[in-house]
C-alpha cells in the first residue's frame, strides 16, 4: 500500500446553532464544503462520537436536513445531561429501522410537551466535526462506513456513543483498499491516525 493519499483533517466543533463553544454551522465558512463529518456529545472533557456521515452538498445544507429529521421526532432523542456525560437514555426511539417508535408520529406529537425540554437540549449541545474532501462520493461511503466500524469496535473503551442500526456501505472485496490519514484540531475520542478503508 503507498504512502496516504486521503488526508482528513476534523475543524470544529461547530453546532446548528449560535453556541458559546462551537461556531454556527450555517454562518461558519467550512459549512459550504462538504466531506465527511462526525457527530459528537458535546462535552468538554471528552468528545465522543454519535454519528459519522458523509456528504456530496455542502456540510450547512446536511446539517440542516438532520435538524428537520431530529426536530420532527424521526431520530432519536436522548436525555441531554447524561449524554453530555457520555452515557445514553433514549427518550424517543425515532422513527426508523427496527427500533422506531411503534406509535410514530401520532405518538410523537403526543409526547411532544414532555419530549420537548430533552428534544431542544439535545440539539443546543451536538458538536459536528467537518473534514472537507474532494474524494468521489463511493470514497466518501467507504470512509464513512470505516470511521462508524472503527468506533462501534471501541464501544467496550467507551468511546462511541452511536445507535444500532444505522447502515453504511463498507468497501466491497473488489475495491483496491485505501489508507487514509487522519486527524482533528481538537481531541475526538478513539479517533485514530490512520484507517484502512
């Protein structure tokens, strides 16, 4: 395998908000590109990851069809404090996948005085971490897919944070294995150096 070619450099934290801590995403000049981005909790002793994705538009324009998502009940909800702390206590199980919330959106506009405090809590405090790339988009999956495994294999040294369930799409036996160095302006736990993808 040569030398890396990939190069990932993680800027943030940036939030969908104004937040003391992390610049706006939408207002931020890094929110026009796009890339590859991680999710974190917020906190700032320990930042773990939540959620890796990838995106071909620009990172403010994901982010904020993630908040539509988020703000009408479809993803998961978890009590913010404990978050913070990294722990999780889901509150709302979303409405994807095997684990979506029987009663769906009738349930969630339901609930949705007494899921309201958590919802816009959890929102104000998620960090995103953006590493801009030009790589074609099957490269951006095969990343994404890779940095999601590598951090559910940390799960034990409690460095992920991210729900079950979410589905990826990992480099294929007839793709030519990539090595892809990374890095981050501030500490991401488990975030490692380098990664096979």
């Amino acid at each position: 395998m040569e030398d890396p070619q990939i190069r990932l450099l993680f800027m943030g934290p940036f939030s969908w908000g104004q937040e003391a801590d992390a610049k706006c995403i939408a207002d931020a000049p890094e929110g026009k590109l796009s890339g590859v981005y991680l999710w974190a909790n917020g906190s700032p002793d320990r930042e773990l990851v939540y959620y890796v994705g990838e995106t071909g538009v620009s990172f403010a324009i994901r982010m904020k069809d993630h908040l539509v998502q988020e703000l009408s009940g479809m993803y998961h909800i978890h009590d913010p404090a404990l978050f913070r702390q990294g722990e999780k206590k889901c509150l709302w199980a979303g409405m994807y996948g095997k684990t979506a919330e029987p009663g769906g959106l009738m349930e969630f506009l339901g609930r949705l005085p007494e899921l309201y405090p958590a919802l816009s809590g959890f929102v104000h405090q998620m960090r995103f971490y953006l590493a801009p790339t030009n790589c074609d988009p099957r490269m951006r999956k095969r990343i994404e897919a890779a940095l999601s495994s590598h951090f559910i294999g940390l799960r034990e040294q409690g460095c992920d944070l991210q729900d079950d369930g979410v589905v990826y799409s990992p480099r294929k036996a007839h793709e030519k294995p990539q090595e892809v160095a990374i890095s981050s302006i501030r500490p991401i736990a488990g975030l490692p150096e380098k990664l096979v993808v």
